[in-house]
C-alpha cells in the first residue's frame, strides 16, 4: 500500500490546486508566483541533467526555450485560429484581425494545448539534437561557446525574421498556462528525469562526467547517451518556454537573451549539481529570494547575488548538491540472505 502514497498524493494535490484556482481562493499574485516556480523548476531540471549528471557546460539553455515559445504561440495564434476561424495564417501587417482571446475561452484550445506544448518541445529537441552533434568532439569552455553562439543565432533568427513579428516578437498569446497544467508538467519533468538518469542510458551520462574515456572503454555508447542527455533537456526547455509564452501573453526574441540562461544556471547551481530535488529547491528559492526582495528594487539583485557568493563560499555543493529527497531517490536493492550449508 506504501507504494501508492506518492501518485495518491499528487493526485490530491492537483485536484486541491485545481479547486482552489478555479474558486479563488489563491490571488492571482499567489498563483502567477506558484506557476513561476514551476516553470524554473522545469528549465532547472533539464539544464541539471546537462551540466550537472553529464558534466558538460551548456550556457544557452534560452535558445531552446524560445524555440519552444515560439513554435507554441505560432500553433495557438495563428494555425489553430486558421482552421477554427478561418481566417489567414498571417494576417496583413502582422497583426491579428481576430479576437484570440474569445475563441481561446472556449474547451477545445485548452484540450489541445498539451499537444501544442509537445510540438514546441519536439521543436527544441530537434535543436538540442544539432547542438549534441558537435559535442562528440568537444567539452568543457568550448561546448560553453557553442551553445552560447546557438543562443545568439536563434535569437537573432527570431529578430530578423518578420513573419514572426521581428524584433517586436508575438502579441495576443491566449493565456492558457495555469497553476494545474503548470503542476502537472513540473511532475512529469521531475520524474521523467529523475527515472532516466537512473536508468542504464542515465548511469551512461553519469559516467561521461566521471572520465568519458573510461566510460567508453567500459562500452558505454557516449553518442548515444550525449544525445538522449541533450535531446531531453532541450525537448522539456521548449516546454517550459511554451508555459512561459502563454503566461506572459506576449514574447520577443530579447526575452530569451544570454541573461535567461545565466538566470536558469543560476538556480542550478544555486539548488545543487547533479540533484533533482536540488533544481526543485533551487527555483523555489531564487524566485521566492526574487519576490520577498523586491522592495529594495534595484538593490535586490545586489543582496541576491551576495548570497550567491556566500554560497558558493560556504557551500559549493548547492543547497541539495548530489543528494536527493527520500521520494525522488532510488529504492536500494534487496539483499537475499545466503546461508552456509551446515558442516557434518
């Protein structure tokens, strides 16, 4: 029965999120600063398996999330509305001749944005896949400058692109994202990562931090667990760049600039390498950091970032570096107990 504790659990608490969303009794303050954390949970966690199970060092974790962002609104803005209204799939002068947020009142928009968010996170997973390609040869500083030049080229692609509004980017974004659908991907992205890194592909990543020389020579397939590793964190930072469109209602190419990835490494680092409790704890308190200091304005990022230092100072492992909560981590093996024939 103790196995059904945690499914029993999470179910409860979607279904109390749920009621309490719809009924209002959370402010939309409380639930905005709920789905924030969920979403930086997400980004942390697939950014953790990179940089922190598989040892590498990705900076450009936003260029993924915009690919996500964008492939999301496009479906929900202009294609969906097309086959429901009829109308053009790019209106003249780029801007909408419909009402978006009346047709996205209706049940059907919000069956079908999972799917949408699927189709953003496939997106970036096939951008991760080009980025996993070149790291069969490199590591360390160099893979760091590779991901940086794919987030500057992806952001700039997106500027100059007209179709997708330019450098003003995509307005009129149906606000779909909510406290439950958030709730229910962060669940998924935290087991869903947590079940493959301790798979046989997970103990694979896991050996190409150690010495990825020696994995080989153990024939561990490091293409293969490179690119699982790189395909999985992109597809769920395309996810979480979807939820974060359709929160924000609006996103330009300058939202996800250099400073979105060093926000995302920072709640890594800030929650503990090689940790997915730590990437959970991580998000909760950079943004709860964020919003219980935003009476000092400016001078928030100033006591931030000392408490960053301290940390790093004190304890360089993270709040949660290479451990987990109880429920999060594996089960350990039983142990058959073997007895000794007795002697005549």
């Amino acid at each position: 029965m103790r196995k059904y504790y945690l499914p029993l659990g999470l179910i409860g608490l979607f279904i109390v999120l749920t009621g309490a969303s719809w009924l209002g009794f959370f402010s939309d303050y409380i639930q905005t600063v709920l789905m924030y954390i969920g979403i930086n949970a997400i980004l942390t966690v697939s950014l953790n398996l990179v940089n922190g199970y598989m040892g590498e060092f990705s900076v450009g974790h936003a260029g993924f999330m915009a690919v996500g962002a964008y492939i999301a609104s496009v479906l929900t803005t202009r294609v969906i509305p097309h086959f429901v209204l009829g109308t053009p799939l790019v209106p003249s002068g780029f801007m909408y001749t419909f009402d978006v947020a009346a047709w996205a009142k209706g049940p059907a928009v919000h069956l079908v944005f999972p799917l949408v968010l699927l189709m953003g996170g496939l997106g970036a997973a096939l951008a991760g896949l080009l980025v996993a390609i070149p790291s069969f040869r490199i590591r360390g500083d160099y893979l760091a400058i590779i991901t940086l030049a794919v987030n500057y080229i992806v952001k700039s692609a997106f500027e100059n692109t007209e179709a997708l509004g330019g450098s003003r980017g995509l307005i009129g974004i149906p606000k779909l994202t909510s406290v439950p659908w958030v709730f229910v991907w962060t669940v998924i992205s935290l087991w869903g990562i947590r079940n493959f890194i301790y798979s046989t592909y997970g103990k694979g990543v896991m050996a190409i931090r150690e010495d990825e020389i020696a994995a080989e020579f153990m024939t561990v397939d490091t293409r293969r667990s490179k690119i699982l590793a790189f395909c999985i964190s992109s597809f769920f930072a395309g996810i979480g760049g979807g939820l974060l469109a359709h929160l924000l209602l609006y996103i330009n190419p300058a939202t996800f600039s250099i400073i979105k990835s060093t926000e995302v490494l920072v709640m890594v680092y800030l929650g503990g390498m090689s940790s997915v409790s730590g990437s959970l704890l991580g998000a909760i308190a950079y943004i709860g950091l964020s919003e219980a200091l935003r009476p000092l304005k400016l001078w928030k990022w100033v006591v931030i970032s000392l408490i960053l230092i301290l940390l790093m100072l004190f304890r360089r492992e993270g709040i949660m570096g290479f451990k987990e909560f109880r429920f999060l981590a594996p089960k350990a093996p039983k142990r058959e107990v073997e007895y000794a024939p007795a002697s005549d």
